[in-house]
C-alpha cells in the first residue's frame, strides 16, 4: 500500500471507529484495512483503546449515578 493511503487511513480511524464518515469513506477505508497489514494492526490497537475508553465512560456514569442516588435516598 501506499505510504500515503495508510496516512490518509490513520488520520481518518478514529472518525471510522465512530461511523463518523460519509459512506464512500467508511468504504474507502474497509477496503485498505482489508489490504494492509500495518493498518489492520493499528486499527485493532486504536479500537481495543476506543472500547476500554467507551467501558470506563459507562463504568464511571453508573458509579456517579449511584452515589448520587444513594446521596438522595439519604437525605429523604
């Protein structure tokens, strides 16, 4: 692949993970990841980062939610 596609890919996977791109460009990209070992390789790095980071968000938000009810159901 070219040193440049795999630029344009990187820069871009972040926007893909979230489904933040138009249609041709989320093909774009599937297409190179489909070709490019190195691509591939950080793509799965960036999407394991991207999970852990969307489990320890929900994590946080149900823990500060039930504080917070706790909090309430103190004070009644």
């Amino acid at each position: 692949m070219s040193e440049n596609n795999c630029k344009d890919t990187l820069d871009k996977v972040f926007e893909f993970l979230a489904n933040d791109l138009e249609e041709s460009e989320m093909t774009k990209i599937r297409e190179h990841l489909d070709g490019c070992q190195s691509c591939k390789k950080e793509y799965a790095i960036e999407s394991k980062i991207s999970n852990l980071i969307s489990s320890s968000s929900m994590d946080a938000q149900a823990s500060f939610a039930s504080k917070m009810q706790s909090r309430l159901q103190s004070e009644i």
